[in-house]
C-alpha cells in the first residue's frame, strides 16, 4: 500500500490518475529546490508529470531540467506516495501518484525553462521546513536519515 500524505479524498469527487516523478537532490548539506510562483508560490522537490509514452526517469531528466535548469546522475528509486489535489492549471481534480528519486545534481546547464520556476539551493533543516507538501517533506528528512 503507498502511503496518502495532503488533503482527505473529497466525497463523490471524481479524481484522474497522474503519475509524476520527483527528486531529492543533496550536496553536502544543502538541498536544489525549485520555487514555484503560480497558482501559489511554494517549494517542491524538483519533477512533476510523465507524459504518455514517457519513462518515468526520463520524466525526471526533463523536469529537473525545466524547473532548476540543472542536470542530474544516478537517480535511484526511494519510495512513492499518493496525494489528491486540484489542479488549476490543468483544471482537474487528480490522484497524484508521486514516485521520489534521490540523485546527485551534476551541474548547471541553464536557466529554468518553466515558466514561474527558479532553482534555490537551500541548508536540508530550512528546506524541510520550507517544502509545501509533506510527502516531499517526508522523503527529503528520509534521505537525510539515510546518509
């Protein structure tokens, strides 16, 4: 069973599937974030949706890369959640389905391409208290633990 972490399933809400692919990102002691302004301006763990007829780690090359502008290497598989939200942008209600990866960023490459994104690099304390949702929170402390 993957553990649900967000709001409770809204009754009789139709919600679709959306798998995503996230990432946590450590050097040392600091964390890549990716600030996002719109619909609220938040943290996350850089990633987001796969695309029919993607990978999932291919998935998580490209968002890296449009939300940090960085490269990443050896993205390892730690865990996965679930979280039901709306989402505005898409204006649908989802069953997010989040699949977390621990990687190593390699360099930067760019400047984000996603539009009302910005990388921030953060100490892992003040960006496990910065991130918005708790499942990202969840597996960031995860992977600190586990070094």
């Amino acid at each position: 069973m993957i553990r649900r972490f967000g709001a409770p399933v809204l009754r009789g809400q139709s919600y679709s599937l959306r798998a995503g692919a996230y990432v946590v990102l450590l050097l040392g002691n600091r964390v890549l974030l990716t600030h996002q302004n719109a619909p609220q301006p938040e943290f996350q763990l850089p990633g987001g949706g796969i695309d029919a007829g993607e990978s999932a780690l291919r998935a998580l090359h490209r968002e890296v890369f449009e939300e940090t502008g960085w490269g990443i290497a050896a993205p390892r598989r730690i865990g996965a959640f679930r979280r039901f939200a709306y989402m505005p942008e898409y204006d649908r209600w989802a069953e997010k389905l989040c699949t977390i990866y621990l990687a190593r960023p390699t360099r930067r490459l760019g400047l984000p391409s996603e539009p009302g994104h910005r990388a921030v690099w953060m100490g892992a304390a003040e960006a496990a208290e910065a991130l918005a949702n708790d499942g990202d929170r969840h597996f960031l402390l995860r992977a600190l633990a586990a070094r």
